[in-house]
C-alpha cells in the first residue's frame, strides 16, 4: 500500500495555476479538452481531498466565479 502523501496547501489559500487546465471530462458543458483556466490564472483553495488509489492530494480551486477546478500540487503554486 502506497502511503499517502500530506497536502502542502492548506483551505482558504490564495493559488495560481502553472499550466493551462482543460476539461478532462468533467465539465459537460465545455467541450472535451476545452481550456478552463490559463497559466497564471488565480484562484483560491476551497477544499482539500485525496485521491483514494493514487494516495495524494486532491485540491479543489475556484478560479472565478462558478469555476472549481480539481488540481494536483503540481499545477498550482501559492501566491
């Protein structure tokens, strides 16, 4: 079993992303492989998960209003 790795990041902090984000598949009102948030793009930290089979952190930005982005650590960097 792999250990799970502790969050950097923390709920309520300030964030931007380091790469473009795109849909995934998990917004079915924006096309497949669609940008939803540029490089550079800020956000906030509204909450903080773990992937069950990877056993790392999960956070849940919102950039923008109505935007809540899922993101791995090395996708986002505080500001």
């Amino acid at each position: 079993m792999i250990e799970p790795r502790m969050p950097k990041y923390q709920w309520g902090q300030r964030v931007k992303a380091l790469i473009d984000l795109v849909n995934d598949g998990s917004f079915p009102n924006a096309p497949a492989e669609a940008k939803l948030v540029a490089v550079g793009d800020m956000g906030e930290i509204v909450q903080v998960g773990t992937h069950t089979e990877a056993n790392m952190p999960i956070y849940l930005v919102e950039f923008g209003e109505q935007l809540v982005v899922g993101c791995l650590e090395e996708e986002i960097v505080p500001v």
